[in-house]
C-alpha cells in the first residue's frame, strides 16, 4: 500500500490533508457486521458470484444503515484484471467509482482464475467502502490514498474479521509520499 502524492491544487490539498489527519472511525457496536462477513466467506466458498453479491449487499446496507449514507452499489466480477508492464505487473482487486456510488470488487485471481481469499476479497470491500465513506460521510470531494484512509480502512477490516488491530508502519518514500512497512510490521 502507497499513498498518493499530495495534491498541487489548493482545493484537492485541503481534502488531502483532511483524510491525513482522520486515523480513526467510529465503528458499529455489536457483531453485525462480522457475522455479516462470515456470510461473504461462505458464499465465497461456493464460488457463486451470485451468493458472493448478494452476501456483499447485506454487508453494505448493514454499513451504510449505521454511517447513515446511501447505500452503494455492488458488482461482484469474475477475474481480476491485469496489466503486465517491463518490469512487472499490477491487479485491480476493487474500485469504487464516486460519481455513481459504484463499487466493484472482484472475487477470482487474475492468473490462475481461482477464488481468492477471504481476507484478501473482505479487505478489497472495507478498502472500497471507506471510499463511499469518504465522499458520502465525510464530505471529502475525492478519497486520496492516505495513512489516515488506509489506518480507517484497517479499523473497519479488523472490526469485521475479529482480528486485533495492528498499528500501520510507515516507511517515507519521499515527496510525501508512504509505504507500509511490511519487514516491519511481520516482524
């Protein structure tokens, strides 16, 4: 995970720097939105994109009840797409597009067209949801990827999962820019 390059423009800059500064959310009491997630692994079991939305659909309308937003649309799609590049390549695990409320996530692994796993899918859908969240809830024009959006992101994810929380470690990669840490935070 990496951030975005702060904004050049004043007016991105301000939104920017807001969600830099929101690293906690507050988040649903109870388990409803865990036992909500453990129907999205189960359906990612059957390998039904069907059972997989419709889990999904659950999940986003238990959310956006308790932050009080509109509920966003759903696609669940088959394989993940992939750019092969010279030195490398790159998946879309998920996206969420502002203007139509529209979050897409896909539920199949771009090689090998295999299921993918639950932690990875259930992230995608937090990751996606904290975008809508954003926009919807917080009156952020965009969603830049932040530290602050990816800590929120974290909370919500680890709410779900019932896993304990681990603190993001940052590394600077200049320009104001950051990366996770990931020797650090398995270590």
């Amino acid at each position: 995970m990496i951030t975005d390059p702060i904004p050049r423009k004043t007016e991105r800059r301000a939104d920017y720097l807001r969600s830099e500064g929101m690293t906690t959310i507050v988040l649903p009491p109870g388990d409803s939105l865990r036992e909500l997630a453990l129907k999205i692994e189960t359906a990612l079991g059957t390998g039904s994109s069907t059972r997989v939305r419709a889990s999904c659909v659950s999940f986003l309308s238990e959310a956006a009840r308790f932050y009080k937003v509109q509920k966003p649309q759903i696609r669940v799609l088959a394989s993940r797409p992939i750019q092969v590049y010279e030195k490398g390549s790159s998946e879309l695990f998920g996206d969420y597009h502002p203007r139509t409320g529209m979050i897409r996530v896909w539920m199949r692994t771009a090689v090998q067209h295999r299921v993918t796993s639950f932690g990875t899918f259930l992230s995608t859908l937090c990751h996606e949801f904290c975008h809508h969240l954003d926009i919807k809830h917080f009156g952020l024009f965009d969603s830049p990827h932040t530290r602050g959006f990816y800590h929120r992101t974290a909370l919500l994810y680890h709410l779900c999962r019932g896993t304990p929380l681990r603190p993001l470690i940052w590394l600077s990669i200049g320009r104001g820019r950051y990366r996770i840490d990931w020797s650090r935070m398995r270590g």
